[in-house]
C-alpha cells in the first residue's frame, strides 16, 4: 500500500493552539482517561477505502473497518473475519459465504451487498479511485475500467459479481488466481455502508465502518480522534476507550513529547534518536523486523530516465551506494541491505530471495562510474533525490545516500538531496508526474504475499506504479505467476518477474526496514504487527 509518514510545531499566539493539541504541548502528564495518545501525519486522501494506498490513512482504515478477511498481527496469516468461508474447484471461481449479525456503526447489516457495491464502486473509472486496479482480476474489469486513453466505461458494475443472498456472493476472475483469497484483508476490499452512496459528503466528512473504533473528530493539520464503538461484535473489540491520533511533522518532536510525557506512543523513532532509545525508554522501546522495504524510485516518463542507456545509469547509481556502511551509521543497525524487491518477512516459502539483486545491489564505486560514464553520464551533470521533510528522518539517510554516490564518482556536486515540505504534498507531485529526478520511495506489504511488493508498483498501470514502469515481459510473467495452481509455483514465477527488475532497474533497493516505536510507562501490552503498525485495539491504558 503504501508509503508512511508527520510539522515542525510552530511557535506564535496564532498558533497556540494547534501546537498544544497537534505537538503534545500542555500540562498532561498522568494519563489520558483510558484513550491512547499516539503519534500521526495526515492522509494524503479523504479516507476512501479504495482510494488510500499510504500509510497514515491506512492506519485510521484498519482501525475503522474489518473486511473478509483480517491479517494476524503476530503472523501476518489471511484469517477470516467477516467471511465464513471462500471456496474454490477451479481457484478462479470463488463463493463467498458471510458470518451473521455484523453491523456497521450506525446499525446497518453488513451484507453481501456491502461487498459488492463498494467493489463496484471502486473499480469504476469515473470514480478515480487509486486502489481500482486491485480490482483488475475480477471478471468485467476492462468494461468498466478501460485502459485507452479517453476511453468511457461500457459497463457500470463488474460482471464477476453475483449476489447468492444476504450472506452470500460469488466471485468470477478473467484468469486463475490461487492467491486471491488472500489479498482480500486488504482495505481496498473493504465493505461500504448504504450512507456512502446516499450522502457521499457526509461519509466522507464522517467516515462510518464497521471495525472496533469510530471517528469522533478530525481536523487536518492537528488531529483525529476516535473513540471504542461499544457495539462492535467482531472477536477483536478496543480494550482501551480510543486513539488519540496527533499530527507531527517532525518525528523528533513527537519523541521529545514522549519523554515528556505527552504522549503515550510514537511508531517512527526518528534515526537521531537510535543511539539513546534503549537508555531513554528500556523495554518500552520496540524494534523487530517488518514487512518494508525501501527503495529511490526513478520518473521513467521523464526524458532524462528513459533514454536507451537509462537502466545502465540507474544500476550505477545503485553500485555506487554504500548500504552497509549507511544501514550501520545513520539506522544504528534497524536496516538491512537489501538484495531484492520484498521483505526477508516473507520467508523463503512466501518469495523472499537473498541475493536476487546481487551485483547490481552491491557496493562497487568504480564500476559504478563506469556504467554511469557508459550511461553518458548524469542526466543534466548532476541528480537530485526528493523526500518528505515531515516525517520518518529522511535527511540524514538521503544525505548519506548522496555523499556515497558522490564519493564515488568523485564530484561532490553529483548529487544532492530536495526536500519537499509535507508528506501530503510529496505524494501529490508524485502522483501528478511532477517528478524530474530520483526520489525516495518504499513500500509497506498490504499482505504477506510476493505479488503484493511486486504488481502494485511494477505492473503496467498498476495503482502504485509511482515510477511509471512497464515492461511486457514483466507484465506476462506476473499473469503467469498468478495463474498457478500452486503458492510454490507462484512464488518461482514472481521470482522470474522480479529478474527483469535487475535488468530496468526502475527502483534501486535500498534497506529492509525494522518496525521501531516507543511508548510511555501508562500503556501495556503495545504491539507492533508484521506490517509495522500498533496493535492499537489491544493497547491498554493504565
């Protein structure tokens, strides 16, 4: 899904009280009543289930729904939730069978039609949802999202999906897709409730789910808060009264507040802190792999990124990075060298494969100034890698990243970093193809599968495709991988596809990240899932 993400707090009468409320600020220091004050940045997008594909939004998403269904948070295992059971004969045809007596917050049944009017919704192409081609596998796709350019949907609602009864609904692929069941934890897949369609403004205003909390409040730029709803029949209610969810855009401060006593939970330790964290927070301090990796995207719908020579210039630009040395200074040892495009997470069974980007991962400054010369050098004389400058510590390691590089090529003007201001306006221009040069990207696995870290970037069209990547023969082994009878199979075909990323190169691996937070002496029981993400229903408040 999805990229992560926090302002510095400002200082000024006309700012009094967005600092007090969004930076922790005030005099409360004994707890919050049984609500947990955590650390937040605000949702690039109005929390549409199918148009959130980032971090921040996908938190508050978890919070407030609950699909077919859900992902351990110790395993990360597709376990149903809402379904009863989804069957397959041919794993292309699948019946869906619902549990009874779940309800949305404002008491509306969550029925087959739930599932299947918001399905509908969020692949049409009217409706611009990011998340759409996560529905691209369901039978009538291509008619009610054409690829063309300027091209109108034919059909209104995907012909793959057929309502059995209140409890029940059938899915129809255009292809095989054993995997299938699996993606459907994803919010993407996220039931809607009648008052989305019939007052859309209100909905989104006020987002109404059917999960373990409600939204009370939001003001962007300070705060959300949500509060446990009492009616909620699922086996994982809140054991705590709410989620307080303060904006930062500035991880340090957010840690500062922590130790103030401010605030109960930061899940972004900021990597100026690592050297002190243990000492400051003791067992209170977590640190444990994730599913994350992160990586330097290039614009390949620039010019400057797509010439005939381009893939020999990106896997320079990759050689002449000094991950080991970076992972080890800047993170402290909370980052791994990366040497594919997933997460050691996965295991061997789920697709991860140490060593698949072997040469073109290591460390080797001078054949990285040989590629980058062959290349005809940088485009321009010298690069530029974009970051948020909210959240996450992106400065120091992208400085690192281009003093490595700049070291390499011997020219200490080869490369520099560009920050942009908030994470909301870095994804915009992203996502508006305002990107000339390099910038820092990563993703964060939706569900523990290969296919997850591989076709929403790198598949033509593909939601998260931020680089704008396309490869046909990537794109025919993916098909392939995902018409396989069997996970093994599978996963050897994804690998085959990840292959052809060595060769393009159209983002360069840079680290597997740990999932790190810290919290304050009144919460227990603070969890972080494989994901990274707090278990925030299960953190109690003293």
């Amino acid at each position: 899904m999805r990229n992560a993400m926090r302002v510095r707090c400002a200082v000024g009468a006309a700012a009094i009280a967005m600092a007090a409320a969004a930076c922790g600020g005030g005099s409360d220091t004994s707890g919050s009543g049984g609500v947990v004050r955590a650390s937040w940045g605000d949702p690039q997008n109005p929390l549409e289930p199918a148009d959130t594909n980032e971090v921040q939004g996908g938190k508050v998403l978890d919070m407030v729904f609950r699909g077919l269904k859900k992902y351990n948070p110790k395993t990360a295992a597709a376990e149903n939730m809402v379904a009863q059971s989804i069957t397959s004969t041919d794993s292309q045809n699948f019946d869906i069978k619902l549990k009874p007596g779940w309800t949305f917050s404002n008491g509306e049944p969550v029925t087959a039609d739930s599932f299947i009017n918001a399905w509908n919704y969020d692949a049409l192409l009217k409706n611009a949802q990011v998340n759409a081609p996560f529905f691209s596998y369901i039978d009538g796709y291509d008619k009610v999202h054409p690829d063309a350019s300027g091209a109108k949907s034919s059909a209104q609602t995907l012909s793959g999906l057929t309502k059995v009864s209140d409890t029940e609904f059938t899915v129809r692929l255009n292809q095989k897709f054993s995997l299938f069941p699996d993606t459907l934890g994803y919010s993407a897949f996220y039931p809607l409730p009648k008052a989305f369609f019939s007052n859309h403004a209100a909905w989104l205003a006020k987002p109404i789910g059917n999960g373990p909390y409600e939204i009370s409040s939001y003001t962007k730029g300070t705060g959300m808060n949500l509060v446990k709803w009492d009616g909620y029949k699922g086996p994982d209610p809140a054991v705590n009264k709410g989620v307080d969810l303060r904006v930062y855009t500035d991880s340090n401060t957010a840690y500062t507040d922590l130790q103030a006593g401010n605030l109960d939970l930061v899940d972004d330790v900021p990597a100026a802190q690592l050297r002190n964290v243990k000492g400051d927070l003791g067992n209170r301090y977590i640190n444990e792999p994730a599913g994350i990796i992160q990586t330097l995207a290039f614009p390949l719908y620039n010019p400057r990124w797509s010439s005939a020579k381009a893939a020999e210039l990106r896997q320079g630009l990759s050689m002449a990075i000094n991950r080991p040395q970076i992972t080890r200074q800047i993170f402290q040892n909370t980052r791994t060298p990366a040497t594919d495009w997933t997460s050691p997470v996965l295991g061997a069974a789920g697709g991860f494969k140490a060593g698949l980007c072997n040469t073109e991962c290591s460390f080797d400054p001078a054949r990285a100034k040989q590629l980058i010369q062959q290349a005809g050098g940088l485009p321009g004389g010298s690069i530029t890698i974009s970051y948020n400058a909210d959240t996450g510590s992106h400065k120091e390691w992208v400085d690192a990243v281009c003093n490595s590089i700049n070291n390499a090529l011997g020219n200490n003007k080869a490369c520099v970093g560009a920050p942009v201001g908030t994470f909301a306006d870095f994804r915009n221009k992203i996502t508006n193809k305002q990107m000339a040069n390099t910038f820092r990207a990563g993703w964060q696995m939706d569900y523990p599968l290969i296919q997850d870290f591989l076709q929403p970037q790198y598949f033509t069209g593909a939601s998260s495709n931020d680089s704008h990547y396309s490869n046909p023969n990537f794109d025919k082994l993916v098909n392939q991988a995902n018409a396989e009878s069997s996970p093994a199979a599978a996963v050897r075909a994804y690998q085959d596809a990840e292959r052809q990323l060595v060769q393009d190169m159209p983002a360069i691996p840079l680290w597997y990240q740990n999932g790190s937070a810290g919290y304050s002496a009144n919460l227990s029981n603070v969890t972080l899932n494989p994901f990274s993400v707090p278990v925030y229903n299960e953190i109690k408040v003293a």
